[in-house]
C-alpha cells in the first residue's frame, strides 16, 4: 500500500501541536478531551469507563483528580507561576490548596532540576495526597523572600477512569494487540508520539488487507493497562499473537528495542528483523530496561507476547519528564520514520507463513519464466534470493527464520514466496 510519508509525518505533528495543551492525568477532564478527539479520527473508538475503587488485580482505581487552575503569587501580589502557561507548573493529582506561607514554608512544595536548570519537571503524586508546583530551577533562584500565596483549585474524589478501545476484524480471531497512553500533560515524545502513531496505523490497518483482528487500546499507564487486562485477560491469552507498547517514538534519533519478558516470541522476532533491515542502526535494552506498560503485559501468569519499538527510550534522553520534551524534540520525519517501522513490522505479521517445496531437487526457473532472460542489475541477487527461499522452504521455518538464515529481507522473501506458490513451486504449510 502505498502512502506520501513526509505528508503523514505532518499529519501526525498536527494532531500532536492540537492535543498538546491538554492537562491529561490518569483520570479526569483532560484524558476524556482527548478520547474525544481520537474518536475524531477512529470511527469505531469506544470510550469505557470504569468506577473508582474498582479492584483491579492487586490495584484499585483512584479517585478523579480535576483540575481547574493553578497559580503561585508571590510577596508583591504577582503571579510567580500559574499553570495557564504550563500544565507542568503543577504537580500531577495535586489535592487543593489556599494557603500563605513564607519562601522557607514553600521550598519544600518547589520542584526544580538543578542539573537542568532550564527545564521544568513532570512530577506526580497519585496515590499519595499532596500539593507542589514545578519550576526550572534558574526561576527558583530568583524567587524573593517574603509571603507566598498557593492557590490550587481542585477536587480528588470518587469519579471514574476511561480509556478507549478499537477492535478492527480480520479474517480470523487472531490478534495483533497495539497498546499506548493518554495520561500524561504536555509531553510530546513521551506522551503524544505514542497515540499519534496509534492512529495512523489504524487508518491503515482499516483500509489494509489483512488476516488478523487488530486492538487498538488508548489508556491510562500503568493503572489503566491493570484495569484493561482485569477484564480482558482470558480473552487475550487466547487471540493475541502479537502486539506491541508504542511509546516515545516521535524524535529523530536512534531506534531502540526493548523485548517481552520471554524475548522471543513473534513480536520480539519481526521488530529484531524490520529495525535490522530497515533502520541504521538501533539499541537494544532488556527487559531488565523495561518502565512503561509491557510491565503489565509480560508480568508472569499474564505473559503476552508484547514489546516494544521506540525512539529514544523512555528514562534515556534529557528531555524526559520535562518541559524540554516539547513539538520541537517530536518532528514529522521522526514521526514518519517511525510509523514506516511499524508498518512494515504489522506487514511481516501478516505476511509470515510456513512452506515448502513441491519439486525434488533444484527447479527448473527458466521455463516458468522465473529466470531472466537478458543480464540486469541485480539479476544474480534476485535469482539467488529466489533459489535460498526455494532451498530453506523445507516446512520448518516460517517467513522470519527463513529470511534471518539467508540475510534477506522478510517482505521482499514473502513476495518471491507468493510468486512460487503461483509457479506451484512451494505449497503453504497448515
């Protein structure tokens, strides 16, 4: 299928600048705004919702933190920090908060990053009642002594969690299960790449040929993917074949790769093979490495065969968790790059099959016309690939093992393999 790259890079940086502003958190307000505008996108996107208290495994849904303002005014009555300008300059779940105190009083409710000092960090308390503001530390180093004003107006009761859902069917029961966030604010690799690159693939998987059902799953990290799995755990384990966790994937820097649990599983196979084949060059991690929600997906007694491909790693560039981590860090051709990976990752899925010959010894590729007739560039690569397909179709090796042993690509070995099957030279295997 063919599709304009750069004009999809600018597509997807435009969804991101749109749903930038909004104060996202694990519940609340901001998550809903933005399942709205996904619902935009994906005709078929469900929104759930689920109670607070609701156990889920060993967890429990939180109260719904909504946030209406916050600001910070200083001794002379001016607005030292207000979150209008920056959902940062609040801390996440914040509990309300009127109160006047001294410079001294107020530092330890002060987030900065010396190392950074031009950086204002993300920083939550979910399941601990508490209030802060966050600040670079160059802005905290200029604040006067004197009586401070912290004003958060807020409320953290009982409410409800909501994620989305998309399921597009296939051909079979069979899935490929794709799963990202919509909880943190104003974070553009480590928030908004995730959902961005989830869209769009499922604009192409919905006018795409395939075999597979295909998940799409908008949620709250850590919490919500808990809650998904405590309702869809039975089912999962059964269909799904492959998925992966899509998270910081929007820079222009180098692929990493962070496997499941087992680390060998489908997806661990075709991402090792797509980013060999189809990048420069990409890091690999353990799972030993891992910090977003393929925790939840490859716990034990869980063990989906999830992974994940990103950019740069989350926890492993600067801009992690602060305000650096901005529209300009996240670039169209990062984005495009990106979703061209997981193209051809969710293609090798669907192409991988097993097969093999239904002639003894070397075939004849002349008279099938399989043999080019005239010297071109490339001929010999193209007949050797042809002739190392036919020789490791011996209907052990399915599509990615085969093109690993001979060094070749897997899509360009599932077309040589579908014209042989045409030829009635290779036969599929059941």
């Amino acid at each position: 299928m063919t599709h304009n790259s750069e004009n999809l890079g600018q597509e997807m940086h435009d969804f991101i600048r749109d749903l930038f502003p909004i104060c996202r958190s694990l519940t609340g307000p901001g998550t809903r705004e933005t399942l709205a505008v996904l619902q935009q996108h994906l005709d078929g996107l469900t929104v759930h919702s689920v109670p607070s208290g609701t156990q889920a495994f060993d967890w429990e849904v939180p109260d719904e933190w909504v946030i209406k303002s916050a600001q910070l005014i200083g001794p002379e009555g001016e607005i030292v920090l207000d979150m209008k300008d920056h959902n940062l300059h609040v801390m996440g779940y914040s509990v309300p908060v009127d109160q006047k105190m001294t410079l001294e009083e107020l530092q330890p409710y002060l987030y900065s990053l010396p190392d950074q000092p031009d950086a204002i960090p993300y920083v939550t308390s979910y399941y601990k009642r508490r209030w802060g503001f966050c600040l670079t530390h160059t802005q905290r180093e200029t604040l006067k002594a004197g009586t401070y004003h912290a004003k958060i107006d807020a409320t953290l009761e009982p409410g409800q969690l909501n994620y989305g859902e998309l399921v597009i069917p296939g051909e079979t029961e069979e899935e490929v299960f794709l799963s990202t966030y919509v909880c943190h604010p104003s974070m553009a690799n480590n928030e908004l790449s995730g959902p961005a690159i989830a869209t769009w693939l499922a604009k192409w998987v919905k006018q795409a040929p395939r075999r597979y059902t295909y998940r799409f799953v908008f949620i709250p990290e850590t919490i919500g993917s808990i809650v998904y799995l405590s309702r869809h755990l039975n089912d999962l384990k059964k269909h799904v074949k492959a998925g992966f966790n899509i998270s910081c994937v929007g820079d222009e820097r180098c692929y990493s790769f962070l496997p499941s649990r087992q680390g060998d599983t489908l997806s661990d196979r075709v991402a090792r093979h797509v980013l060999s084949h189809h990048t420069d060059d990409y890091i690999t991690y353990s799972f030993l490495d891992r910090g977003s929600d393929e925790r939840q997906y490859c716990a034990p007694g869980v063990d989906l065969p999830i992974a994940c491909v990103m950019r740069s790693k989350y926890g492993c560039y600067p801009e992690y968790h602060t305000s650096l981590d901005d529209l300009t860090l996240v670039t169209p051709k990062g984005l495009a790059g990106t979703y061209e990976v997981f193209v051809k990752c969710l293609s090798v899925i669907e192409a991988n099959a097993v097969w093999e010959t239904k002639v003894k010894g070397e075939p004849q590729l002349g008279k099938r016309g399989l043999y080019p007739n005239v010297s071109v560039a490339n001929g010999a690569k193209v007949v050797r690939t042809m002739m190392n397909v036919i020789a490791y179709s011996d209907g052990t090796r399915d599509l990615i093992n085969l093109a690993d042993t001979i060094g070749a690509d897997a899509l360009e070995c599932s077309d040589i393999a579908e014209k042989l099957v045409e030829h009635d030279l290779l036969g599929l295997v059941n």
